[in-house]
C-alpha cells in the first residue's frame, strides 16, 4: 500500500486540519488519529475517504476507554475488497 504525504496533507475536517491529525502503525496496517484519539462524524469519515486513492478507505477502530478522556478511536487505512 502507498499513500503519498500530500494526499494526507489535503485533509481538512471541521473539526481538524492537517497539523491535528496523526499518522501510526499498527499490525493491520497504517492508522490515522484526529486529536485526541476522537471519533469522527459519518460525514467527516466520507470526506477522508474521498480524499484517499479509489483503492483505500479508512475503518473506525475502537481502541480503548479511558476513565479521564471517555472512548478512544483511531481510523485504519485498509484496502476495499471487491467482492462480486
């Protein structure tokens, strides 16, 4: 899988711009969080997943509950399946 930085660079959120917004690994792949492991709107998942080539799209991952900060998320970056 390749993803250029300038493609991740032209994300921009209501809520988040670029500087906001982190790039990880995890043993899935690559990961993106946006603030403060925060989860994203329906309509702010679309908007990534149309600045992402046709091939990806990112995935809502609930990564754990902490008792100061509530639920935490990040977003993996996975390959569509073309299933028929």
């Amino acid at each position: 899988m390749r993803l250029k930085i300038q493609t991740l660079s032209t994300i921009k959120l209501d809520r988040f711009d670029s500087s906001d917004i982190e790039v990880g690994c995890s043993d899935s792949g690559l990961t993106l969080r946006f603030g403060y492991w925060k989860k994203l709107s329906d309509s702010d998942v679309e908007k990534v997943n149309d600045i992402l080539p046709d091939y990806l799209h990112i995935v809502e991952n609930f990564v754990d509950e902490d008792d100061e900060c509530g639920e935490l998320y990040d977003y993996r970056i996975k390959r569509k399946s073309h299933e028929a």
